[in-house]
C-alpha cells in the first residue's frame, strides 16, 4: 500500500481528458477504486470496465495526484453514460464533482452527444438532481446497493454537428 499523501489543494487542480496508457491513468484507477469499489468490499480487478479504452475520462489532477474523476462511454452518436464519478475524500463537499460534470457537459455537445443518462447511487441522488438530472425507471440494485436511473438533455452544438 502507498503511503498516505496529503490531498492537493482545491485552487491547484487542473482539469484534464486523459485516454488509458496516459501518465495519469494508473492514480485514477486508484482513485477508483479507493473511492468506489474499496469500501463496498470489491476487489482491485472490479475497477476496470470494459468499455475503459472508447470513454472519455476527466480527471481532476495536481503533481501527479488524481483528486477527482468523470468518465462518460459513448453508447450511440448522440448520447451515452456518464460512470466513475469520484472525488478524493478529503475534498468532497467543496465543488469538484460539479466541476468536473460541467467540465465533461461542456465537452459532451461538441462531439454531438446530447443526451446524457448515468447510474445514481440511491445517496447520491440529491447530488446530480442540482445538477439538472432527472430520475426515472424503477429503483434497482448494482454493486449490491440501491441505485437509481437519472438522465439530462444538453443543448446541442452546431460546432459538434460540423466536426462529426
Ligand atoms: C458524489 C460525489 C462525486 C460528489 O462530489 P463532491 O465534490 O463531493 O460534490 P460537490 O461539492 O460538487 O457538490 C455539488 C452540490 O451537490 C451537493 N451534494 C454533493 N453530494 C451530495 C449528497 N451525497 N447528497 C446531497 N447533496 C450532495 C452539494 O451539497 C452541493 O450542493 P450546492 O450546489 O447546493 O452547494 C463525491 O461526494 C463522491 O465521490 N462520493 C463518493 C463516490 C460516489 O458516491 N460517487 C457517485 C457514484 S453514482
């Protein structure tokens, strides 16, 4: 186990997509998995998933250090799954994850993606609602806790529509 770092300051991080084989990839995986497999009782090999190599991943870094990250899995030319959303404990509350849903909603139109639906822990909820997403569907169980079905519109770009 790596010794305990202390977590990078909030002003400090940047924003970045980073694709698997980049520098940052191996601490987001970790960030991952300390955040969101760990302590339900998962181990390291259900981190990955297998769609890792075609998402987008946003990560929050400072010197190295993942403190946050979003992923998103195109799933058709215009809409997918955002998945992973994780913040480092010792940051959480003060405004990344919404940072880092802004920063990916921001990317998502210029590639043509205009609808966006996730898996919301039953908790989180309250969290993406703020963010301007919907619950539907029935409740149901994933990593063996209580989940929900949520999604969200974008405006789409003209730009996005003339790259593709
Ligand atoms: C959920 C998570 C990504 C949110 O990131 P964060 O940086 O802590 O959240 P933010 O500080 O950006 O919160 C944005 C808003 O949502 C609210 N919020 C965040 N988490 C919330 C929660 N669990 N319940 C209710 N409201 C919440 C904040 O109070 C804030 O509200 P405001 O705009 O009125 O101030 C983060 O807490 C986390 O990593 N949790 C553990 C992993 C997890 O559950 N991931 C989601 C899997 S679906």
């Amino acid at each position: 186990m790596r010794p305990p770092a202390s977590p990078p300051s909030l002003d400090a991080l940047a924003l970045s997509f980073i694709s698997p084989g980049h520098p940052l990839y191996e601490e987001e995986l970790e960030l991952r998995f300390r955040v969101l497999r760990e302590p339900l009782g998962f181990p390291r090999s259900a981190v990955a998933f297998p769609f890792e190599q075609e998402s987008l991943h946003l990560v929050a870094h400072q010197g190295g250090t993942v403190a946050g990250c979003v992923l998103f899995h195109p799933e058709s030319p215009s809409e997918g799954r955002l998945f992973q959303m994780a913040v480092l404990p010792a940051l959480q509350g003060l405004g990344l994850g919404a940072r880092l849903v802004s920063g990916l909603e921001a990317e998502l139109p210029r590639r043509g993606i205009v609808s966006v639906h996730l898996h919301a822990r039953a908790h989180v909820v309250p969290f993406y609602e703020r963010l301007g997403y919907a619950t539907y569907g029935e409740p149901f169980t994933e990593v063996n806790i209580p989940h929900r079905h949520m999604r969200k519109s974008l405006p789409s770009s003209i730009l996005g529509g003339l790259e593709k």
